[in-house]
C-alpha cells in the first residue's frame, strides 16, 4: 500500500481526543494509588515463607507481560483498521502510525502514553480488591494477585518503555538508561529488529525478553496460520 494511501486513513492527531483524552488522564492519576492498594494488600496478608517466591514470581510476571504486550500489537499491526469501531482510533491507529513515523509516539504526553491502558487496569485492580478482601487468608489468591498486579503495572508502562526505546539518548533519563543497558526494559538495539522489513519479529515490546523464543518457534506466523484457518484473515491495508 503507497504512502499517501495509509495517510488518507490514519491520522497523528492523539493528543486532542476530548473526553477520552480527560478520562486517561483521570485514570493516569488513579493508577498509582490503585497499585499500591493492591501491593499492600497482598504483603500484608502473605505468609512469611511465601516471600521466597516473590522474586521469582515477579520476573515470571515480566516475561507474561512481554508475550502480552506482543500479542496486542501483533494483532493491531495486522488485524482490523483504525476504523474498526471502539479499538479502531484507540489501538489499531497508534499502532499503524507508529510504523510510518516511529519516533511521533516521543512528542504524546503521559495520558495519550499510558492512558489506554490505565483505563483497563484501573478497574480489574479494583475488582481485585475487592476479590482480596474475601479471599484474604488464601496465599494462592494472594500470591496470585501479586503476579496479577505486577502483569498491570508491567503493561501499563509498556508504552513508556517503548517510547523511550525510540528516544534520543539525551531525552532519556538515567534510570531509563540503566534499565535499558540492563535489559529490564525494551532496549532500542532490541527494538530495532522490529522496524526492520518485513517487520514480522520481535513484537513484544515491555522488555523484549519473550521475543527471541517467540521469534526461532515462528510463534507469530503460526498464530497468522491458525487465525487464517478459521476464517479470520490479516488487514489487507496494513501497512505490512
Ligand atoms: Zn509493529
Ligand atoms: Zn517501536
């Protein structure tokens, strides 16, 4: 598909969204208290023997974030289009754009950033609090909200950490820095295979770590077989 063609039918335009715009920001502002809320929850209520799990458990909420994350951007670069009703103009589009102009996610601020996505997690942690709040003596359920937890703030950010991985070093913080060079969040050289043509790898996007797995199994393209099998095929204007 030409250039001028996408254009037509996607446009950059993020930041002035009207009330989505002011109900991201409100869900912006919710999302820390809500977070701590939760964590404070499940380490008051947690055995003392179960705390060995919490590292462990932790880094396995990371790696089901990543596999996540990849598998909602893989099907919002190839499945639908941005004017697909309720996730057209609100994940389908961004998603697009990003591939034409990689770097206009670097201008959005922090609603238009993580604001999508603190409109899901906001209310599943809430209905988790109130789920703690019946199942309290239970360190599975309480575990279980920790990995919960961490999988919400872990995709929250993930646009964050994807928009600093095409940031220029000087509009990085050094905490950003550090959490690149160490791999704990997506780094640019990583990310970089992604906006390589044919652009089909590497879709995960918090932290890159599913991605080597996902990509030697040809995990995506299989995924596109099953989902072709039953009937459910790729956009066809996509821009890949
Ligand atoms: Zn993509
Ligand atoms: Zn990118």
């Amino acid at each position: 598909m030409k250039q001028t063609e996408i254009n037509v039918a996607i446009t950059s335009d993020f930041d002035d969204r009207g009330f989505h715009n002011v109900l991201e920001w409100i869900m912006v502002i919710l999302f820390p208290f809500s977070t701590l809320a939760v964590y404070g929850y499940c380490f008051m209520n947690i055995p003392v023997w179960t705390y060995w799990f919490v590292v462990p458990l932790i880094l396995l909420s990371l790696f089901i974030s990543d596999i996540l994350t990849g598998f909602v951007h893989w099907l919002a670069d190839l499945y639908g289009s941005p004017t697909t009703p309720l996730v057209g103009p609100n994940f389908i589009e961004p998603f697009r754009w990003h591939h034409i102009e990689p770097t206009a996610m670097c201008k959005h601020n922090l609603a238009v950033t993580i604001g999508n996505s603190c409109l899901f997690a906001v209310p599943l942690q809430v209905l988790l609090i109130i789920c703690m709040g019946h199942y309290s003596d239970s360190p599975l359920f309480n575990l279980s909200s920790l990995v919960l937890n961490t999988i919400f703030i872990a995709t929250v950010l993930t646009n964050q950490f994807h928009k600093w991985a095409h940031s220029s070093p000087d509009d990085r913080s050094t905490i950003a820095h550090y959490l690149q060079k160490w791999n704990l969040i997506l780094a640019p050289d990583h990310h970089q295979e992604h906006h390589t043509p044919p652009h089909t790898s590497s879709y995960c996007v918090t932290n890159g770590w599913a991605n080597p797995l996902l990509n030697k199994i040809g995990f995506w393209k299989k995924m596109q077989w099953v989902l072709s099998y039953l009937g459910i095929n790729p956009d066809k204007s996509s821009h890949i």
